[in-house]
C-alpha cells in the first residue's frame, strides 16, 4: 500500500470515527453529488477539504465542486479511491441517516406518550352576583360530520421477472421491465429507496434497504435511464 493509499485510509478512519464525513455530506456536499460525481467529503482540515474521488481527474466533477464549496475559500484535495470504497462510505452514511431518523422517530413517540402535567384546580368562593339557583345554560349540540367512503384507490401491480438475476441482466431491459424489477427489489422489505443519476452518456441507478446500499446499476443507456424515469 503506498503512501498516499495509507493517507487516505487513514483520514476515512479519522473521519468515519468523527462522523465528521456524514457531517460534510450533510451541511456540504449532498448525498446525490457524491453519487452523482462519484465523490465523497472526508475531512476538513484548515483551509482543504479532503476527498475521496473515484476519477481525481474528473475536471468537471472537480470545477463544480469548488462553485458548491466556493464560500468556504478552501482548497480541494482529492483521493483517489475505489468505487467499492465510495459505496461502502455511501451506504454507511445512510447506516447513519436511518439510524438518526429512527432515534428521532422513538424520541417524538415517547414525547407523544408522556402525560402533561395536570392543571392544580384552584377553590373558588362562590360569585355573590351570579345567582346559585340559575338554570342551567343549553349547550348546542353539533352533528358530526357525515364520513365519506374512501375514494378508489388503484393497487400498484409488481410483477418482477428476475429477482435472483444479477444486475447486468437489468441493463437488458425494456424501461417498464426494468421498473418492475428495481420496485420489485426496493419493495421487498423494510424501507427501499432508489437513487437515479445521469451522467454523461450513461445513467446510475442505486437502490438501498434500511439504510443499507444493496446494488449500483452502472453505465445504463441513457434511453433505458429516462424510460425507467417516465414509467
């Protein structure tokens, strides 16, 4: 491993133990640009931003970047890095994020569950100027309103073809085949989401479970990309 391999891994330990990347990503460089250009945020030291590119040559990647950060006035460093390394931080940011929603989820449950405090009544002597023997005041009565049946509601059909097929096989597909299948996946259990990114030339489509990055579709022709996208 050289030297730069070794500074890079050793920045990613500093910043995963830190959260300091998941911190970046979410007060810097979004979720779907670190997807997108195939980057991630590691560490802010001083006056650089360390990242953690795929392509460190990606120009393009590299001139939007410094346009997204450019308030900062900070040098960008970038890493190279493996694509299996971009999806395991990537998927272990959304580790991070679902765990956070979940701890959010339980702390409003259990704020919704604890009783107020009750209102202490507070003795009153009777008003001399209002007489005791009064009759009781009528309280008009209001009708509750008529509930109206739900309206129709149309059942997604899913009819995946090709559930134990690899991913290469999807690329193959017609755009609603395809459709079928990634919601066929993301729908299985638990809480799925699908994450679309044009590039240029090709699409990327990545789909996750609970937080956990499952599969990336790579190089996916852009007319099988926006297919998907209009079904």
């Amino acid at each position: 491993m050289g030297a730069g391999a070794a500074h890079l891994l050793a920045l990613a330990d500093a910043s995963m133990n830190s959260e300091q990347t998941f911190r970046l990503i979410d007060q810097l460089i979004p979720f779907e640009v670190c997807l997108y250009h195939q980057v991630i945020p590691l560490s802010l030291e001083g006056s650089r931003l360390y990242l953690g590119m795929v392509d460190p040559e990606d120009y393009s990647a590299l001139s939007y970047l410094r346009q997204l950060v450019g308030y900062l006035n900070c040098y960008l460093v970038p890493k190279e890095i493996s694509l299996e390394e971009h999806q395991s931080l990537l998927s272990a940011y959304l580790n991070y994020t679902s765990r956070a929603q979940e701890k959010k989820r339980k702390a409003a449950v259990s704020d919704a569950s604890t009783p107020a405090n009750p209102t202490k009544e507070t003795a009153t002597e009777p008003d001399a100027s209002f007489p005791q023997n009064a009759p009781a005041t009528s309280v008009a009565t209001v009708p509750e309103p008529e509930v109206l049946p739900p309206a129709h509601v149309q059942m997604l059909a899913i009819h995946p073809q090709h559930l134990a097929s690899s991913v290469e096989v999807l690329a193959q597909l017609s755009p609603p085949q395809l459709l079928q299948e990634l919601l066929g996946r993301v729908l299985m259990g638990g809480i799925g989401r699908l994450y679309f990114a044009r590039q240029a030339g090709c699409g990327r489509i990545l789909w996750s479970q609970d937080g956990e990055l499952k599969s990336v579709l790579e190089n996916l022709p852009l007319a099988a990309f926006q297919g998907a996208i209009n079904e």
